[in-house]
C-alpha cells in the first residue's frame, strides 16, 4: 500500500465516520479531495471521474462544482478520451455561461483551446480564444509573440 492508497483510506474512513454529522459541503469537499488524489496518482483515471461526479452531485457550491467539471476535463484532455470531452465541455459551458466568473471563462477557453488543438481544427483553435492579432496560426505552427510552437 502506497502513500496515496493511505491517504485514500483515511479520507474514505472520516467520511463514513462522520456521514451523519457531516453537511452536505464537507461531504464534497471529502469526496473532491479523495477524487483528487485518484487524479494526482494517475493509477485509476475512472476512479477519480467517478469521485468528481459525486462531488457535483453533493455539492450546492458553484465554485466545487465548476472545478469538479474543470478537473474532469482535465483528465479528459491529458487522456484524450474524446467521450469525456464531448460529454462535459456542453456541461462546463452552459454553467459558465451564466456566470460572472471570468477566471473560470478564460480558463474554459484554454481548455476548449487545447481540446480543438489536440484534434486539430485550427480554425476553432482561433474562435475557442477570441482571435487575438498576437496569436496566428498557420498550416501546423503556433505563433505566440515571438514564440513558435510546433504542432505534430
């Protein structure tokens, strides 16, 4: 049993300790950190999906939620499971849509970003940031200022 393991167990163990003295926001927050962990340790990606869910389930906190959602996403990305991304990023959307929260909106276009990168379509790449006359890109090359980035 790893580090990660013992921290998962203790974790789980306070949770059913304190089931019914704990309020719906300390659950989440016990549920999010256990998920993170699973994430962190990149030993069962299905795991932490599974723990992100339930965090959202069980929170009311908009903030919990959206970072669950973000978390999600970033798995999805690193992992490129196009399933996930194509679930969560209509989600992820509409929530932020809503919101006044432009951290999380300009992080959402990173990530939509990197999501229309991975899969090639430049032309998305450009909308998902806003077009900025600082970024061009052409054929497979990123231009960020001065900076190239090659894309393969």
């Amino acid at each position: 049993m790893d580090q990660y393991d013992k921290k998962i167990e203790e974790l789980k163990a306070k949770l059913e300790s304190k089931e019914q003295d704990l309020e719906k926001l300390d659950k989440a927050a016990y549920l999010f950190e256990i998920a993170k962990i699973y994430k962190d340790n990149k030993k069962n990606k299905d795991e932490a999906i599974k723990y992100f869910k339930e965090t959202i389930e069980k929170t009311n906190s908009f903030n919990t939620k959206i970072d669950a959602y973000f978390e999600i996403l970033h798995i999805g990305l690193f992992s490129k499971d196009l399933d996930l991304l194509n679930e969560f990023f209509p989600k992820v959307e509409e929530k932020i849509r809503d919101s006044g929260d432009w951290e999380k909106k300009n992080r959402l276009k990173v990530y939509t970003g990197l999501f229309k990168i991975n899969q090639k379509d430049f032309v998305a790449f450009n909308k998902a940031l806003d077009y900025n006359p600082k970024l061009v890109v052409e054929r497979r090359d990123v231009m960020i200022g001065d900076s190239i980035i090659k894309i393969k």
